[in-house]
C-alpha cells in the first residue's frame, strides 16, 4: 500500500486468519472440572461422615454385614477354583462353607473345654488373692511402721491401696465370667455372619457385572480391576491376620507349656484376638505373658520375653510381609492414617476393620485418580507445533 510520505509499511492479516497453537490457548474447562471434582469430594465426604454417624447407632449389624463382606471376598478364591472343574456356584459355595464350618467346629471342641476350664481356674484364682490382699497390706502396714514410717500416713495410704486393689481383683474376675458369656453369644453371631456371608457369596460376580453394565464402557475394564484388586486385598488381609493369630497362639501355649505356667490358653486367646488389632496388639500380646511370668520368678519372664519377643518378630517380619504385605500394596502411612480414623470414628471396631477398609479406599481413590487422568490425556485436543501462518511481516511498495 502506498503512504504519502514514500515509505513502506508491514500489513497484518487478518485477525481470523491467525491460527494460535493449542499450548497457548486458555483452558477454561480443567479449573471447572477441578472445581466440580471437589465439590463432589467434600459432599461424599460429608455424607459418608453424616452415614457413619447413623449406622453407628446399629454397631453390632454394621460388624456382622463387615465381618459377613470380608468372608465373602476371602472364599471368592476357592469357589472360582471350584468354579474351574465345572462344579455349580451353589455347590462350590456351599462346599467351601461346609468345610470352613468343619474346621470351626473341630477347632472348638478341642479348645473350647479346656478354655472355659482355665477361665474358672483364672477367676477362682483372683477372687481369692483378691480376699488374701488385706492379710497382705496389713503385714506391709507393719512393716512400713517399724521402719519409721509415720503411723498415720501408712494406715491411711494401706486403707485406699487396699479397698483398690479388691476392687480391681472382683472386677477382673467378673469381667473374666462376663466375658465367657459374651463368647457364647459371639459363637451365635458367627453363625448369622456365615449365612449372611454365604448368600453374599452367591450374588457376587452377578451384582459386579451388573454394576459394570450401568458405567461407561471406558471405566468399565477399569471398573473391574479395581474390584479385582479390592477382593485380593480383603482376602491377602483376612489370610495373613488368620496365620499370624494361629502362629501366635500356638507358640503361646507351647512357651506356657515348658515353662510350667498356668492359663495359657487362655492368655494366647486373647492375645491372639489382640493382634488383630495393629502394632497395639502386638505390643499388649507381648507384655502380658511377660507380666504374668514376672509373678513368679524374674528369670522366667526373661525366657518367656525372649521367646514370645522372637516370634513376634517373626510373624512381622516373615509371616505378614510374605501373606499379606506385598499383596495390600498401600503405603504405611495409609495404614497408620486407616487405623488412627477408624480409632476415632468407631472406637475398637474402627481399628480392627481400619486397615482392610483404608486399603479399600485407596485401591478404589487410586483407580478414580488413574481413570481421570486417562479421560482427561484422550480429550485434550492434539498439540499444535505449526507456527503462526500468514504472521510474517510482508512488505509492498508504495
């Protein structure tokens, strides 16, 4: 174009015909999204707080559903095994429950009996030092008198010890009687958990796939790995906490045995239901055989620390990581996080389930995580390398 003044000027093309690359553009969408993706996170969270609330009002169905859903997921494997050889679902099912009710049953005539005698020795046996403790502090009294101890301070500070410690010797023992009874009725809700569990069983795979059919069909495949990885963490979970309480157990009574102690059934029991609980059970399992073999003699305890020190650190160490720790595949800090939450949710039951539902929760947000970047890499648009046409300054003579 011609200027008066005789010089050349640059023309610019039009604005429409600019094409600007993709990595420059504003991506109006993503913030939207994040901010919808949130808003949908703090609302599940907030309902799953408001659902936690209500149910913890039917604390003993809620463990009986969770118990009954574990057992589900850990005889998945032998019925698809059974599955294999062509032997119908109810069959195979039915099957595997038998047999688990087989073992049970064995387990408890041979266990029971001599457990319900130990916990009679046990409360015959506090109940009696419980009425021996004022014989007890009076010669202590004595004692302390005769040593110069101010007369006053040591009848009165005796007195309290004393009324103390029969307190608490009466309260072991009937907690020890209660708690008896609380097993019968727990045998009564094991039954309900294995039919409830069984009917579980049943409708399983039918309900996975029919969730399945109701997502998007590329979330689908994703879908059912996460499924996948969630039953192998229950059952690697419930697999490697049942081998670690019967490897417990067994060396507990065998320790007791050798050394001459009373009540070890009893005492590997309880501290074997103990160790369902993490790092907590083990360390309660440990000192309390320590505790009652100190009683008796101090070179006792130290035999039996010794011992039941190195079977925990082989059940730790060996047992746990080649049954379940490999397979869990989350993080210690998920665990340790599962385990403080559900301590302070729902109290005990909270931290026996916190590790297998924290595990659950992570496999799934995983899979949500992965499942999102995938949707969100196939619609970006593809990235546009071509320098701007048509941008390039032209000059034209006056």
């Amino acid at each position: 174009m011609h200027n008066p003044t005789g010089r050349y000027h640059h023309v610019l093309p039009p604005a429409a015909n600019i094409k600007v690359p993709a990595s420059a553009r504003v991506d109006t969408k993503r913030p939207l999204l994040v901010l919808v993706y949130l808003a949908i996170a703090v609302a599940s969270l907030w309902l799953l707080q408001f659902f936690w609330e209500l149910l913890g009002q039917a604390s003993v169905f809620v463990v009986i559903l969770l118990v009954a859903w574990i057992l589900t997921v850990a005889a998945l494997g032998p019925v698809r095994m059974l599955r294999r050889l062509m032997i119908p679902r109810p069959i195979a099912a039915a099957v595997v429950y038998l047999g688990l009710l087989s073992l049970i049953g064995v387990a408890l005539f041979f266990v029971l009996p001599p457990f319900f005698q130990q916990v009679g020795r046990a409360a015959e046996s506090l109940t009696q030092q419980a009425r021996g403790i004022p014989e007890g502090m009076r010669v202590l009294e004595a004692r302390l008198i005769s040593l110069g101890v101010p007369e006053d301070f040591v009848r009165s500070t005796i007195t309290d010890v004393s009324r103390q410690l029969v307190n608490v010797g009466q309260e072991l023992a009937s907690g020890i009687l209660s708690a008896t009874g609380t097993l019968a009725g727990g045998i009564a809700a094991a039954l309900v958990t294995l039919i409830i569990s069984f009917y579980l069983l049943l409708g399983w795979d039918r309900a996975v796939r029919n969730l399945e059919a109701i997502l998007p069909k590329t979330w689908a495949e994703g879908f059912d790995r996460a499924i996948r990885a969630a039953e192998h963490t229950f059952g690697a979970w419930l697999g490697g906490q049942f081998i670690a309480s019967v490897l417990w157990g067994g060396s507990v009574v065998l320790t007791y045995f050798i050394a001459g102690l009373e009540f070890g059934l009893l005492v590997a029991v309880g501290t074997g239901l103990l160790l369902f609980i993490p790092i907590f059970g083990m360390v309660v399992g440990i000192g309390i055989p320590i505790a009652m073999a100190a009683a008796i003699r101090i070179d006792l305890a130290i035999w039996v620390g010794l011992t039941v020190t190195l079977v925990s650190l082989v059940i730790e160490n060996i047992v746990k990581p080649r049954v379940m720790g490999s397979t869990i595949g989350v993080s210690p800090i998920v665990i340790l996080s599962s385990v403080i939450l559900g301590g302070i949710a729902s109290g005990f039951w909270g931290v026996l389930f916190g590790i297998p539902i924290g595990a659950l929760l992570w496999t799934f947000a995983r899979w949500i995580f992965v499942e999102f970047m995938e949707t969100q890499r196939q619609s970006d648009p593809p990235t546009d390398t071509a320098s701007v046409t048509g941008g390039s300054s032209k000059e034209t003579p006056s």
